[in-house]
C-alpha cells in the first residue's frame, strides 16, 4: 500500500475539523522539550489528537504514541534556519521626502518564522514510517492540517488570557475632587520624561526610577502625594484614546488603578484624551522588557564578561514573560541530587490522557530538559557561544492553572510559588519527592506561673529567616543598610519570646509565657527565605540588606529546646486515627440550646465540626430525619473531610451549578468554595470530567508517618549532623518581590554558575551579587 493510499483510508477516523474546544499542542513534544526548530526531524503534530512528538536519536516519542493509541497520521512540522547571511536585516533605514537633510533613522522590525526559517509541511505515516508533501496529499487531510497550522496552540491560548493584566477602581480613583494647576514639566526638577500628572491638582512630578530601566525619575510624584496626601496619578506618556491602557496608580493603595471618566477627569487640565498618542511605555511593557533582557551583571570584577557554560545540567529556560520568578525556584530544586536521582528512575506514564496535564510528567520532562545537555548548546540566534534553552510553556500553564496570580504573566514572589509548588507536588505526588527537603520544627511553651508547658511539632520543608534591619544613612534618596550575618537571621529565628496574657492549662492562670522554637530534625537540604518584605507606613517595602553568608553553616547551636529540670511537660493526648471528636465549644453552644448530645454531635460530623451556628442550620435542614437523635457513631471508613467535600458539593448544587461541575471545581481548588465559585463562572462550557489517573494521595497520614519516623532517627542519633554548605541561591533585584527581575546562582563542582532564564555564565568564586541580593537559600547537608 502507497502513503498517499494509507493516508486516504486513514483520513476517514480523522477529525473532520478543529473545533473551538480543541487544543492543539504544536510548540513542543508533550514528552520532551524538542521542537520544530531545534530538532532535525521536527515536530509531528497528532491529527487525531493534536498532541506533538519528536522522533531524535534518544527516543521515537512519535512511535512510542502510536504504539499507546494507535493514531498513525502526523502532521509533520520542520524549521531549519537561515544561514545570518541570508537573512534580511532587522534594521530598516527610515526615509522620508522631506528637502530638509536630517540625521538617519533606524527603525527595529520584528523578524517572524518566515525572516528566520525555512519552512517544511509533510504528512508523516508512523506506520509505515514515511512521508507525503502536503500538497499532494488527499484534500480533507490539507483542509485539516490547514487548521492545525492556523489555529492558537493551546500555549498560545494560555499566553493571551495570561497577559489581560486585570486593574480596578479604588474608593481614592473613585472620587477625585479637582483642583486647577498647569505645570509643563516636572514640579520638582528638570525631567520632561517619565511625568505623572496628579488628578486631583494637576501637577506634573517625575515617577520613580524603573529599575532595570535607563528611564530616569526622582520619585517627585511621591513626594508629592506625601506632602499633599493627593492619592491618584496618570503616566503622560501613557495617554491614549483607550482609557483602559492608560497607567494610572494610586499611591495611597499602592496599587495600579483603573480611573473611571478618565477623559472627562483630564480635560479640565486641557488634555485631550481622544486625540492624545502614547509616547511611553507601559509600567507592564517595561516590566516585561525588563524581565526579558535584564543582564544582572554578567560582567565578573574585573569587568570582563562572564563566559557562557554548556552541557548536562547547565540548561537555561527561556523567559516567557514574567516568568523568571518560574525559572529560579525550578533550577534551585533540580541542582539537587535528590531531586535528579528521583526522576532518572521514573519513566513517563503512557495511559496518561493528557500529558501536558499531569504534573508528574510535566516534572519528568523537566527533569529531562534541564539534566540530559541536549538543550544546552549553541544557538544560531544567540550567537556561537549562548544557548537557546528551553521553554516551560506548559509546565507553567499547568502548575499556576488554579491559582488566581500564578495563572497570569505578572511577576510574582519566589519565595510564595515555592511554597505553592511544593504543596502542589506533595498533594499530587506523595512526599517521597521532597522527602529530602522536610524536617521537625518544634515551639516550647512554658508558663512563667508554674513552669508548665507543651511543645508543638510541625512537619515543615521550608523556613523564613527574620531579617535584621538598620538603616546607616541614605545614597541618591535611597536608604543604606547595615549589613547582617545569616547566623544572625538563625538567632533571631530561634530567640525566645515572651506571650503576654497566655492563659495556661495546668494551673488556670492568666500569665506570662516563655516561647522559643528550634530545629528537632535536620533535613537534608534546607530551604530559607529571607523576610526581605517588610511594612513601611503599613506599605509593603524590600529591604536590600547585605547578608554576609559563610560557605559553611552549622545548625547545631539551634536545636529545638528541651525541658529544664524545674519545668513540666504536659504531653496532650492524641485522637485515634478515624476517631471524630466534636467541638467542645459548640457542642456546649448547641446542648444549652436544648439540641440532644447525639443530634448536636452528628451535626458537627456532617459540617466539619466547625461552629455551632454551621451545625445549627445543618439540624434545622434535617429536622425530619428518623435517626436525627439515634445514637452517634462515627462511620467507618469515612473522613470528616469526604463529608465536607459532600456538604460543600451540596451547597454548591443550591447555587445551580451541576454536581458534576461542582465536584470538579472543589477538587481543583482543594475545598475552597469561594475559589470554586469563581472558577464555575469562569468555565460554563466545562464537561466537568476531571480524570484521576493516579490513587488519592493521603498527605495527612503521610506526613504523620514520616514525622514520626524522623523522630525516630533523631532520637536514636542524639547529636545528629547539622554541618551544610550554601548549594543555590536565589536572588531578587528590584523595590518589591512582584517587580524587578530573580535569578539563581548554583555551586556546580565548586564554581558559582549563574541561570538568569536562559543565559547560563561561569561566575568562578565571585558571590557579590549574592551578598546584596539573596532571597532564598538552598543548604546542602555535608
């Protein structure tokens, strides 16, 4: 049988088109991180499923889905590049008529796929292991491939709704009262750039200094707000007739705003709005430049320029927009053995549905992407010596989906994904993956009135360090810092402190208590977050604080506290796995109410035994039921929180919304109904289908088990290692954590190498950068 045969009976089981709901994966393999341009064979683009697999020298992920699902016809993308010398220049001499001789102007024209690559469509037949050109295929298959090649992939799709940076009104934008002012340039100094009219008075005051940027600013429209309390202000450069792309800020929110009647509201000062052009750019559009081509000195101390490293494990990730808070956390986590011996023993899961969907192989492919070197060479865009790297696309859309900020393109806070992404894989995965980075943390309470106490064991993976903070003086209008020690954040983590008004169990008075915490077990990376963000007149602000850190840290002075001989510890027992005990509290609330102990105590079962008033209208609801006061016994095999999931299903059923739909949102977003809510308006269209490839993960029961089994290996090594060494750091320039630009520096065979996205450079034993700019560290047990 011919291709063009094969091709023509196949087409019959194809989709007869792309439909609206359909996502079409073309940017890269769904098992690897090779695509049409870097990959000699290209990409072969599913025209059943519209998935993507690669055929390379280390796997055929192409066969390998055909031998899963049977689906033998591809749509077969390859991308060679043009040789720079063919290539048609990005610069454009700009030429007008005018007879007054001028200076020449240069004009940047963004090059597309079609300046860059050569451009080849076949059709591919895994089966036969072949190819067609496209146009001489049989009509319904161009018609369809046609489609492919036209539609968004589903990337694209995700970008776009990524990037609708969502602003609101304040009560300060709200209602403006306006007072008459003309001023053509900058109140406070000589700046005609960079201007933010005040909408209250009119005032013309320079904006800030954008970091990363060469725009210049004295922060005088600050001031301004400072010495008039003036709260709203508009970016001149700006201005358009959208109102809704105008930069308008308020300072009193600290907060970007949308200003309602902005037209109406700037005509009094004789703009405008309508015939107004922008000039500048967007407080985002700088953001975005910033993040995309921010250098964070590549340059070494003696001013030379860092040299580019290539190979296995030295992968960069490309910066998809904002997403370099992404890219330092995930390179941080996998310079770790642990994190790289995990997943070189795992193999991709082929009955997955959706692989773009799964979180374990989306850490699979990582793991391949960042660790194999195939992707760490030489790019003909970057130039003979810089990478390409890779893009986590995908990675990022799946892992932020369910989150109301990491699911957008805005710069977000490293320390808060990390947090998020270790939660999300521990929910998913089990602990067996961040087994190493977990370990006991402990508080011991002790009453000053009789010396009696608790101590308090937390499972945790992650620490934040209190900062020390002392300004020495000012520089250009901005502060200096007195630099601390990371010993220093340990002491003051791990520094008793004094509860005032601590009502105590034992004796029953109302007195003073003794708390201090400290480490019970010592894991083998540590994870700590410096507390850089602190509250400036109740206004979030970065302190830049040098922090001297040793390439050796010992653990071993902050050990969790033990009981002295003269305190008592009151040990509380713990309830039996299974076993439900209700809410002293509301369980009095509703027996003085004149509800009988058994109905009382299964309302609280059926609420998640949370308050009276819950229970109370869950009695009122079932006031009917014959067992209502039969006795209460706890079912077997159930947990409070399957019930409450059910309650929860309940009450959303009440609202309208499908049970099936309702179900998915909660699962999705954990129980959270308020995040489910928002996510049923947001996906009227859903199937509400949420397929559970993998058994349930009990993260509760896991975490007791391996509390206590770290206990146990504690106890039986009294003075257990607590000796580690610096392994990553992740730093942050810029004012806030959700501006500026993150970047991880990684001791690799003693040397420091620097991943800031996809430039990858030998920084040898230089560690200033790390001294003014660290934010999360990452110890290595020796």
């Amino acid at each position: 049988m011919s291709v063009y045969e094969y091709i023509q009976n196949a087409s019959f089981s194809l989709p007869a088109a792309v439909t609206p709901v359909d996502k079409v994966y073309k940017d890269d393999c769904m098992y690897s991180f090779d695509t049409a341009e870097n990959n000699a064979l290209g990409i072969d683009v599913c025209m059943t499923c519209f998935q993507s697999f690669a055929r390379t020298e280390h796997r055929d992920w192409t066969a390998a889905h055909y031998a899963q699902k049977r689906h033998a016809v591809f749509l077969n993308i390859v991308k060679v590049l043009i040789p720079e010398s063919k290539r048609q220049s990005p610069f454009r001499l700009l030429l007008t008529n005018s007879r007054v001789p001028k200076a020449p102007k240069l004009e940047i024209v963004q090059q597309t796929d079609l300046d860059l690559y050569t451009t080849t469509i076949q059709i591919y037949v895994a089966l036969l292991d072949r190819t067609l050109e496209l146009n001489a295929s049989p009509e319904p298959v161009q018609a369809l491939a046609a489609q492919i090649l036209r539609t968004n992939s589903a990337n694209t799709n995700n970008d776009i709704t990524a990037w609708e940076h969502e602003i609101f009104a304040c009560e300060h934008s709200l209602a403006l009262c306006q007072v008459d002012e003309n001023t053509l340039q900058c109140s406070g100094c000589e700046l005609t750039l960079n201007l933010w009219i005040c909408l209250t008075c009119g005032t013309m005051s320079c904006g800030r200094e954008n970091f990363g940027s060469d725009i210049k600013g004295n922060s005088h429209a600050l001031a301004h707000f400072d010495a008039y309390r003036h709260p709203v202000a508009a970016k001149l450069g700006s201005l358009s007739a959208d109102e809704d792309k105008c930069d308008c800020y308020c300072y009193k929110c600290n907060d970007e705003v949308k200003v309602p009647h902005l037209g109406r509201i700037l005509r009094r000062f004789g703009i405008d709005l309508a015939m107004a052009v922008k000039s500048e750019k967007t407080l985002v559009e700088m953001n975005v430049e910033t993040n995309q081509n921010w250098q964070f000195n590549l340059e070494g101390s003696d001013g030379e320029k860092l040299a580019p490293v290539l190979g296995p494990g030295l992968t960069g990730m490309q910066n998809l927009g904002n997403s370099c808070y992404v890219n330092s956390v995930v390179q941080a986590l996998f310079s770790l053995a642990a994190y790289r011996d995990y997943f070189a023993q795992m193999s991709f899961d082929f009955s997955v549905e959706n692989p773009a969907q799964d979180l374990a192989s989306q850490l699979l492919k990582l793991y391949d992407g960042l660790i194999s070197g195939r992707y760490s060479r030489p790019s003909g865009l970057k130039g003979d010596q810089y990478q390409e790297g890779i893009k986590p696309h995908t990675f990022k859309n799946l892992v932020g989906a369910n989150h109301a900020e990491f699911r957008t393109n805005k710069q977000q806070d490293a320390s808060e994904f990390l947090h998020y992404l270790l939660d999300k894989i521990d929910k998913e995965l089990g602990l067996s993956v961040n087994r190493d980075l977990k370990f006991v943390y402990s508080s011991k309470l002790v009453c000053t009135g009789c010396n009696s106490g608790s101590t308090t064991r937390e499972l945790v993976d992650t620490v934040t360090l209190p900062l020390h903070v002392a300004v020495i003086g000012t520089e250009d209008g901005k502060k200096i810092y007195a630099s601390t020690t990371f010993d220093e954040s340990l002491q003051m983590l791990t520094h008793p402190e004094i509860i005032e008004g601590y009502q105590c169990e034992a004796c029953g008075q109302r007195t003073e208590a003794h708390k201090q915490g400290g480490f019970e077990t010592f894991p083998k990376y540590l994870l700590a977050s410096l507390q850089r963000i602190q509250l400036e007149n109740w206004a979030p602000v970065k302190v830049d604080v040098p922090v001297e850190t040793p390439d050796r840290v010992d653990l071993a002075a902050y050990r969790a506290p033990k009981f002295a001989e003269n305190e008592t510890e009151i040990r509380k027992e713990k309830p039996a796995a299974g076993h439900f005990k209700p809410n002293a509290e509301a369980l009095l609330t509703l027996q003085s109410m004149g509800f009988s102990e058994n109905r009382s105590c299964r309302a609280l079962y059926h609420t998640g035994n949370k308050d009276a008033e819950t229970a109370m209208n869950w009695i009122f609801g079932h006031m009917e039921e014959a067992e209502i006061d039969a006795p209460f016994a706890f079912p077997a095999g159930e947990t409070t929180s399957s019930l409450v999931l059910q309650e929860a299903i309940d009450n959303l059923v009440s609202m309208g919304f499908p049970a099936k739909d309702a179900k998915k949102a909660l699962v999705l977003y954990l129980g959270d109904a308020n995040s489910a809510v928002e996510w049923l308006f947001s996906h009227p269209d859903d199937d509400g289908e949420h397929a559970e490839q993998r058994p349930k993960i009990n993260v509760q029961e896991e975490s007791r088990q391996l509390q206590q089994a770290l206990l146990d290996v504690a106890s039986a090594s009294p003075v257990p290692t607590a000796n580690y060494r610096v392994k990553a750091v992740v730093c942050h320039k810029g004012s806030l954590p959700h501006t500026g630009h993150y970047v991880v520096f990684v001791k690799v065979d003693g040397r420091w190498v620097l991943f800031n996205d996809e430039k990858v450079v030998d920084c040898g034993a230089s560690t200033d950068e790390i001294r003014t700019s660290s934010y999360i560290y990452v110890l290595e047990k020796i």
